[in-house]
C-alpha cells in the first residue's frame, strides 16, 4: 500500500490513523495485551513520524509562499545592508523595531511592523560589523566596531551617542561579535594582526544612560585561531556556550565556564575554508553549522562528540552545484535559520539580480524549497527570521530592506533599480592553508 505525505498537521493525524486502520483486521487473531504491548512502539513512531512530516511540509510550504508585505523607502545616503536582529518579542507583544547595519557607518533602528525608519547611528570614523539586540531588553542595540570597541545604543533616548562603550585593547579591530543569551557577557572576535588573533569578552550588565562609562574586558582566548575571526554566535538556551569561525577554516566550540581556553574549547571542526556564516541546530541545538566564503556547507552533531559515531552530518563542497535550480541558477549563501518546530535547518542563498533561494538541509543532502522573486535587485547581504508570525526580512546591495509574510500582497509594487556604487566593505576571502587538522572530527 502507498500513502501520499500529508499536507499539514489534521491531514497527518489522519494519515497515521489510517495506516493504524491496516492492523484492525488483525486484532482479533492476536491477544490484545500482546497486540498493544508488541506495537505500541510502531504505533508511537508512526504517529510521531506523520506529525513531524506534516510540519517540515507545512513550514516549507509557508516559506515558498513568502511574499512582500513591506518596503522601507529609499535612504538619502544609500548604503548596502549588511546585517539584520528584530528584537525580542515581549510575552504579550510581537517584536517591535528592527535594526540594520550599513555599508556606510550607520546603524538604522525601523519600526517592525512598518519599516519607518526611528533612529541611525554613525560609528564614524570606524566601520561597524554586526548588530544585536540585547534579549531582555528590546530598546538596547549593540555593534561591533573597527574602532576596537563594542557599543550600545538605547533608542528610547534621543542622544545619538552610545550609552556604554565596551573597550578592546588597542591593537584590536573587531570584525564580529555576539551576546549571550542572558545578556550577561559580550564576546567580539578580531582581525589578525601581527600574528594575533583574539576573542575578547565582556561583563555586559550595568549598560546605563552614561555614555562616558566604558568597560574593560574580563580576558581574551588567543590560541585558538590563526586568522580574522569573521563570526561569532552564542548558543540560544545556553549562555555558557559560544561558537566561533574564522578564515582559518576552523569552527570552534567553547564553554565559558572553565578557567582556561585550553579547557573551555569543547570541539574544532575543519571547515577547509573561510567561515562566512555559523549557527546552532537540531533538538537542544547540539549541532552546528557553517557556509565559507566559497559556497560550502559543513554541519555537524556535537553531542557525538563522545560517541563512535562521526560527528560530520553533512558537507558539501560547492551549494552551487550541488542544488539542482530549474530556469535559475545559485551565486552565493546568504547564511542559515534552524526552524525550531520542524526541527529543520534551511540555507539562504540568492543570485546577483536579487533572487532569493530557500534551500532545505538534510543528512543525505540539500534541495530547493522555492525562489522569492520580484524584491530586491542586486546582492542580498543580510536577512533575519522572525519564528513569531513566520516571517522573513531581507536586506540588500540595492539599499533596501525588505519584509516577506506568507501569502502577503504589497500595496506599492516599485522595484528600486540597482544601486551602482562602490562598496564600503570588502569580502574576506583569504587562502585557506589546508594543512590545517581538526582536533576532533
């Protein structure tokens, strides 16, 4: 007998109920204390696998029916977007402003719902990298600076000046950074320089309205990498854990509590390539992830760690030819987003008109979801995903920042027309030294 996958929840209820039907004729020839003590498991993982079907198929089907629901209007200073953070939702609120990193030393603070533009900050004369909000607090904003410092903006205040200042050491340029979930310690990864590379971390509680209050670090890790540290990402329910990436190829896994770094990194895995984007997965999110700058795609199971079994996942080498695109093609991974109720990791990647492939993640590969069209224009940078109402936000090359709902129609259908100017942040590729070995594989 052949059964269709159901199409959403009801339907995979009643699809697990009817492949129980098939055992009815049966019970009568079977005692039904050795029926039920025989089968439960089979009827268990029955009804677990169709409901969790059901889900995958459902996400996937909202994300290929995202549509623009919003635009914000054209800056008069034009810049690339080139990191989105929507804040934390209070408990009986959605999420109300979203923030953006610019190519031009600006932060932009836009209303969620609207895409007003609320408050820009300059960084002047460093380049920022990253932005965050901080988890318990939806007015605080946090960046990375070239500057080496870390700084935080409230936006309830109308001083463009940052609130708290968190200072590196002077040889210090900070390319990446994160905070962890309790809002309790930032983490900013550098450039190498002179041979050095650093994460340097913070004490972040006590952030006030005093903008000449500047904090030291609590201490740095500088063993563990060999080159830029491009991205830095804590793990969402567990504040003691960070990973961290570099161009050195190598993703690293630290638990903060211990005393020392040599104690503190759990796991380096090899990516053999430049890390562009990391994140956490899977249930309790006991797996990690990265793109490179080449296109590739490594995940891993850190709760094997201790096991016999390998650790690696999946890997594929270029997305570009792995992912089988019909009347389109892929030019490059945005990142990743890990849907907590499929329990699925999907990537993000585009083309250089403004394409915008979702692409689903599976131990025996990756296949296309569906293509948003019709948006931007040129490169897409940055995006965020927002679990609360499924919903998807983009920023590009094309200096505009988008908002994508499930089955949303735009009032305003203007397409901007592609942005031609020189970008104020180049791409960090190096060559990647393969001789470099993880520690555990």
């Amino acid at each position: 007998i052949s059964f269709s996958p159901p199409q959403d929840v009801i339907a995979g209820f009643l699809y697990a109920i009817l492949i129980l039907l098939v055992f009815l004729p049966f019970v009568d020839q079977i005692d039904n204390f050795n029926l039920t003590y025989k089968y439960a498991p089979l009827i268990i993982i029955t009804l677990g696998s169709a409901f969790e079907m059901a889900a995958v198929e459902k996400i996937e089907e909202q994300l290929a029916s995202l549509r623009i629901a919003k635009r914000s209007a054209l800056s008069e200073e034009p810049a690339y977007l080139l990191d989105i953070d929507v804040s934390t939702p209070a408990q009986s609120e959605g999420s109300r402003f979203v923030a953006v990193s610019c190519s031009n030393k600006s932060i932009r603070v836009y209303n969620r719902d609207t895409l007003n533009l609320l408050r820009e900050y300059s960084s002047c004369p460093g380049i920022l990298n990253g932005v965050k909000f901080a988890h318990a607090c939806d007015s605080l904003v946090f960046s990375a600076c070239s500057d080496g410092t870390v700084k935080c903006w409230d936006i309830r205040l109308a001083t463009e000046k940052a609130v708290q200042v968190f200072s590196g050491y002077p040889s210090n340029v900070f390319i990446s950074f994160d905070i962890n979930c309790s809002d309790l310690i930032l983490c900013a990864g550098t450039e190498e320089v002179e041979k050095d590379t650093f994460l340097v971390f913070w004490d972040a509680r006590g952030v006030t309205d005093c903008a000449s209050k500047t904090k030291e670090p609590l201490g740095v890790y500088s063993e563990s990498h060999n080159d830029d540290v491009t991205k830095i990402c804590f793990h969402p329910v567990e504040p003691n854990l960070v990973v961290s990436g570099s161009t050195d190829g190598l993703v690293n896994v630290f638990d903060i509590n211990k005393d020392n770094e040599d104690d503190a990194l759990i796991s380096t895995c090899n990516s053999d390539s430049s890390v562009s984007f990391i994140g956490w997965s899977g249930k309790d999110y006991k797996q990690v992830y990265c793109t490179t700058h080449d296109e590739s795609f490594c995940w891993w199971d850190i709760a094997r760690l201790d096991t016999e079994e390998p650790i690696t996942l999946l890997r594929v080498l270029d997305v570009r030819d792995a992912v089988c695109i019909e009347n389109d093609s892929l030019h490059y991974l945005v990142g990743g987003l890990y849907h907590e109720k499929a329990d699925k990791l999907f990537l993000i990647g585009g083309t250089s008109t403004g394409h915008i492939h979702l692409i689903s993640c599976g131990t025996d590969g990756l296949s296309l979801v569906g293509t948003l069209c019709g948006g931007h224009s040129a490169t897409v940078r940055s995006f965020c995903w927002n679990l609360t109402d499924e919903s998807l936000l983009t920023g590009g090359e094309d200096a505009q920042l988008l908002l994508w709902k499930p089955g949303a129609v735009e009032r305003s259908l203007a397409k901007k027309a592609s942005m031609k100017i020189a970008s104020s942040v180049q791409k960090r590729v190096r060559v990647h030294n393969s001789s470099l070995k993880s520690r555990k594989m």
